[in-house]
C-alpha cells in the first residue's frame, strides 16, 4: 500500500469516525468462512456497518479526527474490526446475539455518544443502553398513563358535573 492510499484510507475512516455517534471495536479472528458471514449478514441486517481495519490506520484515523477517544486507542493490538451504528446499542445486542452460537465476536472496545467502554465485559452495559427512540416511547408512555387514568375516571363518574368533580378532586 502507497502513502497515497494509506493517506486516502486513513482520510476516510476519520470521516466515518467523525459521522457516526457508536462505534465498537471487535475481534472477530478465529471466526469461519461461513461464521464471518453469518455475522456480516446479521450486521447489514441491523443496519451496522462492520468492516476489518489496519491498527496502525485506525489509530491515526482517531488522531486527525475531533472526538476524544480516550484510552480506545490502546486496545488496538491484534485483529480489529470497526462497527459502526446509529443506534447506540445496535453492535452490543449483535455481538450478545451472535456469541449464542460461537464464542466470538469479542468486545475491545466502543465508544457510545462520546463514552467510553473498554473491555469485553462491558457487554451488558451496552447492550442496556436505551436508543433515542425506546426514551421517546418510554417518556410519551409515561406521560400517557395519568391522562388514561382521568380519562377513564371521567367516564365513569356518567359525565355529570357532580361525577366529574369528585373524579378530578380524587386524582
């Protein structure tokens, strides 16, 4: 590989880094033919981007980029591979999911809406993390049931002005 390329490929993973708010370290080595694409297949269908990368690349590709990696740089040693989401917890639930058949993908490292998670035994907390959309549904949830409550209390009292008083002083 040319300094050009080498030049044009860590260009590349530093936009990549700088667009996308999760991204996992993983290593995948030991994995089949048949296993790597199965895990590929798994990841284009949860919408993750996995793609095998030089250590020495990535690591410059953190340097030029503007977000603080913290000590993610220090697990790149061996094979690493880059998966990048949307969603926060998206690579965390494949990589569980996965590992139900085989004893890899293992969790270097990931770097989740400027936090830092290093260690494979960090799984679990990732996997937890809730995406925007699973809070917005949470919270409208919430904000649902006392209305649900009065709505059905209202109904109840016959809609008389008598019954809806006592049903609102009782809530």
């Amino acid at each position: 590989m040319t300094r050009e390329e080498k030049a044009n490929v860590i260009q590349d993973l530093t936009a990549q880094l700088a667009d996308s708010p999760t991204i996992y370290l993983a290593d995948i080595s030991g994995l089949n033919a048949a296993q790597t694409s199965d895990l590929r297949r798994a990841c284009f269908k949860a919408n993750v981007k996995l793609a095998v990368v030089k250590n020495t690349l990535l690591a410059k590709a953190m340097e030029a980029s503007e977000k603080e990696f913290g000590e993610l740089p220090e697990v790149l040693k061996g094979n690493t591979s880059l998966m990048i989401s949307e969603v926060g917890n998206a690579p965390a639930k494949l990589i569980k999911n996965f590992r139900k058949k085989s004893n890899r993908p293992l969790l270097k490292g990931a770097f989740v809406e400027e936090a830092i998670y290093i260690g494979d035994e960090n799984l679990d907390k990732l996997v937890s993390i809730k995406s925007k959309e699973e809070m917005i549904g949470e919270i409208i949830g919430l904000l649902q049931s006392p209305a649900k409550n009065v709505i059905s209390g209202l109904k109840s009292g016959g809609g008389k002005l008598a019954g809806i008083l006592k049903t609102l002083s009782e809530k």
